[in-house]
C-alpha cells in the first residue's frame, strides 16, 4: 500500500477492554468509507487474535445498522494478542512459551486485500499496531478506553459513559451511606490514572477522592471521616480509584493475568480501606466496587457523537495516505498524532489540574 489511489479495502478491529462507543465508531468507519469513499470494509474477529487467526468477514452497509447505542463490540475483542509476542503454549515448568506471530498477521492481511486497518484500542493495542507497521502493515488507530488515559488526546469515547455510571452509582450510594450514617467507599476503574474517580467525585460530589496520581495518608482520611462524622454530616462518600495507594505504598493488586500483554489487574483497594477505616475509628465502613459495570451498557449521546467524529476521521486519515497515526481531540480539534509515540503511554492526572483545585475549593479532599 503506497498512494491512497490504490487503496480499495480497509480492515477494522477492536483491541483491548470493550467500551461504550466502540460499535458507534465501527458504525462510523464502515459507513463513511462505504458512502463518501466506495471503499470495502471487513472486520476483522477479535482484536489482532482475528488477523494471527484468520477471521475475517465483510463489513456491508446493513451489517452496521442499529449498533450506534449498542454496548459492546460486534466483532469481539482480546486484550491477550500481541502478535510480537504471542503466546502459544507452555513449557513443562508451566512458564509461557512466546512466538512472533507477525508473518502470520501479514499474509492474513495480504489474503483478503487488506490495505489499511483501522485499529481502534487503547495504548497496548496501538503499541501492538506500531510493531506491526515496522514490518509493513498501514493502521490508522481510534484512541479508545473508559480510562481516558491515552497521550495526545485530550479524550478516548468510553469515558463519557463510564463516569456517568460511576456517577450515578455515587448519588445512589449516597443516599443509603446518609441514612445509616455510614463511611461509604465506591471504587473505580481506571489502572493507574484517576481521571474517572476524580470526574465522577466532583460530579457526585464525592467528600474524599482518593486517586493514583496523589498518594494518601491513611490518618488525614480517617481524620477527614470523624470530622465528618462528629462535625458536619454524619456519613463520608469516598470515591476511590482502584489504583489508589498510600503514602510511599503499593496499588493492591487483584490478579496477574499472565497471557496479557499488560498482566496486573488492579483491584480491591476498597476493600483494605474499609478495613483499616474500621478498626482505626469507631465508624461503621461498606465498599462498593464497581467493576465492569462502568465498562457495559449504552454509550452516553457525547460518547456517540465522539465516536462518530473519530471514526470518520480515521477514514479521512485512510484515504488521505496519512496512515500509522492515531486520530485525537486537542482543544477541541480533531487531529492526528504517530502511533508510535502513543504506544505503550499512559496520560495521568497532572499536579495542577484545574479540577483538583475545583475539589479542593468545594470541600472535596484528596487523602493528602
Ligand atoms: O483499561 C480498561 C480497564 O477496564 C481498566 O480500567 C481496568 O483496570 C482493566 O481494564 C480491567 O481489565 P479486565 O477486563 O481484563 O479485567
């Protein structure tokens, strides 16, 4: 694949956790590379699992119908395929035996005539993506993830909608944590960047927002609970990221998936907290982890709309011949940036985000 005048298929796979918005975007490539362009789409099972494998099928105007605000992704994803590094069975002591399995993933593409993939993923799929187009291959990725963690986008689709689950669990949580003057922990999603927990606490309105990026002292939290407690109102809502963890201390880590590229699964933290804030006060304490929840269900109209404009971006990008770059929103803008210097990044909350201080100033504290 040289010049855009050649191309005529373009691939499109979803790689790593699923999201809302990932059908809306698939929806939006395939229609607007079928309608403004005349191109061929196929989709392409499972993330980079369906290229090493060879399941492929056609993509046709009708196939993408009535999936904008459907959850999910029709084609299937897998956050265990790297095709670099490929794991393909096991040696007797049981440790994972690796394969490059690029070839394989190049004659699939070349198979079908593949010319261009539109791999839409968070930073291990487009790291993924970029070891795959220094043997040759043309992507032009859609920066997705409900962690909202990719560099040089000031946003992923999925976020949307993630913080408004986690939202609406905190208005719900904060109605019984009142009623039975209660410390309440709701835990969220994230890994190691708290964009959702602080979106959603300053949206629920959240009293103590714990998050990565700002370790916390175990006594100013439990000091902020029996303020609370004895001063103000007689109950704490803590919205708390699964990757929160104390001064000079670790994440709690809920399992290491081996076979992933990115193997630890954070997770629980609410649970020690909850704990540890019992047995230091005389406070009643419930957590609540949200889980998958905040990855399932009907994308937000914003995550729509998003996803529409990245997915029609990308095909710009397809038949522009400005491919191995990933479509981003800066200030507002739809642009572009190398895929390469995505990979394998994550964006985290800087120091001086205007919303810690926004927090801060409406009562909120951060465990510090
Ligand atoms: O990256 C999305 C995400 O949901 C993270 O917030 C979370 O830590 C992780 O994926 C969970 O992964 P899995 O679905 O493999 O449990």
């Amino acid at each position: 694949m040289t010049g855009a005048t050649r191309l005529r298929r373009i691939g499109v796979l979803t790689g790593g956790g699923d999201c809302p918005g990932l059908n809306a975007v698939i929806r939006a490539v395939t229609k607007s590379a079928i309608t403004e362009h005349g191109l061929e789409v196929v989709g392409i099972h499972d993330g980079f699992l369906g290229l090493i494998e060879d399941r492929v099928q056609p993509l046709r105007f009708d196939d993408v119908s009535n999936i904008l605000d459907r959850g999910g992704t029709i084609l299937g994803t897998s956050n265990k395929a790297d095709p670099s590094r490929f794991v393909v069975g096991r040696n007797p002591d049981g440790s994972l035996i690796f394969e490059d399995v690029r070839d394989r993933v190049m004659a699939t593409a070349e198979r079908h005539g593949i010319d261009v993939v539109v791999c839409i993923g968070g930073d291990g799929t487009m790291s993924g993506a970029s070891r795959l187009v220094e043997k040759g291959m043309h992507f032009v990725g859609v920066p997705k993830t409900i962690d909202n963690d990719l560099m040089f986008t000031d946003v992923t689709f999925g976020f949307d909608t993630a913080v408004s689950t986690a939202t609406d669990a905190l208005d719900r949580i904060r109605t019984t944590a009142a009623s039975h003057h209660r410390v309440m922990l709701v835990e969220m999603m994230g890994r190691n960047a708290g964009w959702i927990t602080l979106h959603a606490g300053i949206a629920g309105g959240a009293d103590v927002i714990l998050i990565p990026e700002i370790e916390f002292s175990l006594a100013a939290l439990c000091k902020s609970c029996v303020d609370r407690s004895e001063k103000q109102k007689a109950y704490t809502l803590i919205a708390v990221s699964e990757g929160a963890k104390p001064i000079g201390g670790q994440a709690v880590v809920d399992q290491v998936v081996a076979d992933s590229p990115d193997p630890i699964r954070l997770g629980g933290v609410s649970d020690v907290l909850c704990h540890q804030i019992s047995e230091r006060t005389d406070l009643e304490c419930r957590a609540t982890i949200l889980g998958h929840v905040q990855r399932g269900g009907r994308p937000t109209p914003h995550d729509r709309v998003l996803a529409t404009q990245f997915g029609c971006h990308a095909v710009k990008l397809v038949t522009g011949g400005e491919h191995n770059r990933m479509v981003a929103m800066q200030r507002g803008q739809l642009t572009s940036v190398p895929i390469a210097e995505v990979a394998d990044r994550q964006r985290m909350v800087a120091g001086d985000h205007p919303l810690l201080a926004a927090g801060r100033a409406t009562g909120a504290s951060f465990g510090d």
